[in-house]
C-alpha cells in the first residue's frame, strides 16, 4: 500500500509499489490528462509537478511518492485559470494537443521557481518534446505567464470547461465569427 497526495487529496493505491506513476494515475485514478508518450522519459507528454519539481511520471515509482505531494494538469486548477493555462490559449500554442498537458506542467514548475527566466533557463526547463514544433509559441506562452504572474499584464480568461460556443464567443471576443463582429 502506498500512501501520498495527488492534486491535494490523500490516496492510497494497492498497487506494486514498482508500478510506474504515470499508469496509477491513469489507470487507477483516471487522471488521464497525463499522456502516455515515450515510457522511456524522453517525451515529456506525462510530466506531473512533484513537490514542486516537474518529474516525468514514467520514470517514477509509486513507491518513491511515498508521502509526497503530486500534482497532475487536472489539480493545476479547476477552472483553467492558471496564468500558463491561459497564456497557452492566448497565444495558441497547442496543435495537436498532445504533448501539452506535460508542457504546462513544466512551464508551471518553472515560473513558480523563476517568473522572469531567461532563454536559456526556459530552453534548459522544457526538454519535453513537442511534435508539432511549436516551440516559439510555448516560448511565448512562458514569457506571457510570466509578465502575468509578476503583475505586469492581465490575459482576458479563455472560457471556462462545459460553456456554450455561443456564450464563449461572447465572453472572448477572438472566438467570433467574422461575420458575428
């Protein structure tokens, strides 16, 4: 039995001890936003924040999470609130969309370090890779979060899970039709 938190709620999982993170997490808790990708922690898809360091989930046993405290995309925030979330819409970021949960996850972990990093300190943080080569914009994204964190900018809010097109449209005017403006 191993006993940790994951996104601020105590589990405790009957599992191998040796049972790699990222499958206790999918399989067991149905967290899914952590992506499979590589399972050899090259990719980066299922980056989680462990006690404050982005950790590929792969590479980690639940046995060495014993006591630890996990967050995963889904416990970044409820609402996609986050600065990083919000920034990653702003600037479009995501294409396919796959490698972005691990992304966000470790651009998080390093504003939450460093608000005003440099190009090499982003460069040095997110080795995960990005299939669809949208590395200028997850660039962008981090420095956009960044100015938010520090107080210096405001994003307008992406809309929240579950609203209606309509409504989104209406709440972010980008999201209109041409035709609608």
């Amino acid at each position: 039995m191993t006993r940790f938190s994951v996104n601020d709620r105590p589990v405790e999982y009957r599992m191998d001890p040796e049972t790699p993170l990222l499958w206790a997490l999918r399989d067991a808790s149905n967290l899914t936003g952590t992506k499979y990708g590589c399972g050899t922690g090259d990719c980066g898809s299922c980056t989680v924040d462990i006690d404050g360091e982005a950790i590929r989930s792969c590479m980690v046993t639940i046995a060495e999470c014993e006591g630890r405290f996990v967050t995963t995309i889904e416990g970044l925030t409820r609402d996609r609130s986050h600065p990083v979330q919000q920034a990653w819409v702003a600037e479009q970021v995501p294409q396919c969309g796959f490698c972005q949960s691990g992304m966000i996850m470790a651009a998080a972990a390093l504003l939450r370090k460093n608000s005003n990093p440099s190009d090499a300190e982003i460069d040095a943080a997110m080795t995960n890779i990005c299939r669809c080569g949208t590395y200028p914009r997850i660039r962008t994204a981090i420095r956009r979060a960044g100015r938010v964190l520090r107080g210096e900018e405001r994003i307008a809010a992406a809309p929240p899970p579950g609203i209606r097109p309509t409504d989104a449209a209406r709440a972010v005017p980008a999201l209109k039709a041409p035709h609608e403006q």
